[in-house]
C-alpha cells in the first residue's frame, strides 16, 4: 500500500471501510489523516451495533500488561484529541474499584506493589480517612478502592455518531444502509453498486456469515452476549468516576492472573454462585446526564439467544444499589453483542493482496480499537507485518 493511488478522481477509493463500528471507524481516521480517500459502508441506517450498546469506557487500568495496555494508553490520547475536534463528552476522573472484602481487598494491594508500578499504571489504593471522605462518605462502607486515574468515560450513543460527523467533515464518504456482499482483490460488489478500492478493510464485528465466511469458520468464533441496563437514582448522585467492584478482579487481564484472584473468585463461588453462572460483575458508567449504564452479564455461544432473563437484571440492579447506596428506577433495558472467543483479543487477518479483516473477540472495542486502527492502516502504508497480540509485546 506503500505505492498508493493519489488519484484525486472522486470515483477512486484508496481505502474502503466495511462496518460503521468503533473498529471501523477507527480505520478510516487513521486513513483519511494521512490523506487517502476513504469510504465508508454500513449495513443499517445507523451504528447500532456493540459500538452502541456498550458502556462507553475507555479502559485502561483493567487492560493487561503489553500490547492491550499500549493500545488502550494510545487509545486514550485519540479520544481525547477526536472529542476536542468531534464535540462530544470524554470525561477524565477515571474509575473506582472498590473492594468490599479482605480477599477482593488483597488483589488491589497486590496489583499496586507487583504489577502497577512495573507496567506504569497510573492508580491509587484509597484507604482510611481518603476511602471515607469520598463523595462525602457515601462508600465508606467499602473496604478499598482502587482509582484507576487513566480511565475515559464515553457516552457511546452520542460518541459514535459525532464521530461519524467529524469525519463526514473530513472528508470520508459513508454509505449507510448499504451491504457489501462481496469484497475480493479490490472489488466490492455492494447494495448500492460495485466499486473497486486500492485496499478494503473488513470490520464486520461478530457477522462471521457474510464476508469470510470459510476463512472465519477456520477460527472457531464464538459471540456474547449481555444484559445491560440505564438507570436513574432516586436521589440525587453526582457521580462522576465509573465504578466497578472486586468481581471485576476475575474479569479483566490486569487483576485475573494475579495469585490473589484466585481467593475472589472461590468467594463468589462460595457465596453468590449465580454470578459465576451467569458471567455478571458490575460495572456503573454514569452519563452526561446524571443517568447510569449498569451491567453487565456474559453469555458465550454461536448465536445470541433473544430472551433476557430477569434474575439477572435483579442482580445487577442489587449490586449496584448495594454499592452506590442508593435506590434505582430502571430507564431501559437492552442486549449487548460482540464478537468473542477468537484466537486473541483482537485479529487482523489478510485475505488477498487487497483485502484484510480486522476483528475484536471481546468486548473493549471502544477501549482499545482506536490504537489498533492505526496500527493496522501505519502497517498497510509501510508494508510492514500487521499487529499480532500473540507476538507484539506494547
């Protein structure tokens, strides 16, 4: 791609974007910086698709050591730098962690002394008098909280689309309610016509059916599915750090390997073993709009199954008021779906001379897919090897 077209017909595409997705759109701001003509294809009118549904958190300090913590610090420079240019909210107090028990307490510790300091983290363990004073004593009742101070808030629904306008403004051409049938050697044959590109890139999130279907058969993917929910409190709560508990300790790389995870997660097998069931830790994102998006729960499978289940929107409701100490009326409620169970947390897979697919397999798109854009496009132009997380170490 290194000897590409700079063709200024406004027929000529040098790269085609299939998927209006954060990983999508993450591409064509990487391409169209460098002032290649980009064109952009969605399938429906709109993102409405994990990119959407999620939290809307840019998450650095659940990210593990390597590559996944150097996308998601890369990750954060962008948005901050997109929301200045875009006009939407990325706000900056970070996370809160609390750890509501001596063995939820212990990984906290023991991610700060092993892993914070020699991977550059940049977090606090409150105790005492500093946990106490927070928010005015509304979570004293936790043991400790780990500020993670790096992490972003995003609200997704309005993120994405602002987005979409920023690089409207920039020159991408979008093709919205149109489906790409066929992508191969340059050629896309697509709802709205044919076209030909100097290099398509694939970010068709967990659609393994349509495009590639046999190259992605070969990798045994899997979706998952979630249970989300947006909640008002019924007294007023200026929340402005997301929040998590220690059950997010066996969830997220940065704490799930550490010796000490193991005592949490045999705690919550112990005493609350529908959580495990159901693959529920909480995570609470609060909006622009002093509302909050709670979640979440995880179920792996081929398909996502339609039917939500009201046991798990309970417990989900019940830990958060039990954290935030406060009562919720429910607002909405909605599935989440991404790709997942892949070889890696991320692939970027050639499929011809002109054609890759890059995918995520969990759900921290927005966390890390602006850096992974970047990087597969910056590889693309300089003919270099694409990103591996099997191999690349930052």
């Amino acid at each position: 791609m290194g000897n590409i077209n700079t063709n200024t017909n406004k027929d000529h595409i040098d790269v085609a974007v299939v998927g209006a997705g954060i990983l999508g759109l993450a591409h064509a701001f990487a391409a169209v910086k460098r002032g290649l003509r980009v064109v952009v294809f969605e399938r429906s009118s709109t993102p409405i698709g994990a990119s959407i549904r999620n939290f809307g958190m840019g998450l650095v300090t659940g990210q593990p050591p390597g590559v996944m913590l150097g996308l998601a610090k890369q990750s954060r420079a962008l948005w901050l730098h997109l929301a200045q240019r875009a006009n939407f909210s990325a706000r900056e107090a970070g996370t809160l962690l609390f750890a509501r028990t001596a063995a939820e307490h212990a990984v906290l510790e023991e991610f700060m002394i092993v892993r914070a300091r020699q991977h550059g983290y940049d977090a606090s363990l409150l105790e005492g008098t500093q946990l106490e004073t927070l928010y005015g004593g509304r979570f004293r009742h936790h043991r400790s909280a780990l500020h993670g101070t790096q992490d972003l808030q995003l609200y997704s629904r309005e993120a994405v689309p602002a987005l979409v306008c920023y690089l409207q403004s920039q020159g991408v051409q979008f093709h919205f309610n149109t489906l790409v049938r066929e992508a191969r050697d340059g050629h896309l044959s697509t709802t709205a016509g044919e076209f030909r590109a100097e290099r398509t890139i694939v970010c068709s999130g967990h659609d393994y059916q349509t495009l590639f279907a046999d190259k992605l058969g070969e990798m045994n993917l899997k979706v998952c599915r979630l249970q989300m929910l947006r909640a008002a409190p019924q007294e007023r709560l200026p929340l402005t750090h997301a929040v998590l508990t220690g059950l997010s300790c066996t969830h997220y790389g940065a704490f799930s390997d550490l010796p000490s995870a193991a005592g949490v997660h045999a705690e919550i097998e112990a005493k609350a073993p529908a959580l495990n069931r159901h693959g529920i830790h909480l995570l609470v994102s609060p909006t622009p709009y002093q509302e909050l998006i709670i979640g979440d729960s995880h179920y792996y499978g081929v398909d996502a199954p339609p039917f939500n289940n009201e046991e798990i929107d309970q417990l989900m409701i019940g830990l958060a008021e039990d954290t935030l100490g406060v009562k919720l009326n429910v607002l909405e409620r909605w599935q989440g779906v991404y790709g997942s169970k892949g070889p890696g947390p991320f692939s970027a897979t050639p499929i011809d001379d002109r054609t890759t697919v890059v995918l995520m397999h969990t759900g921290i798109g927005m966390s890390v897919g602006l850096a992974l854009g970047e990087r597969v496009i910056g590889a693309l132009l300089d003919g270099a090897r694409l990103p591996d997380p099997a191999v690349d170490k930052n």
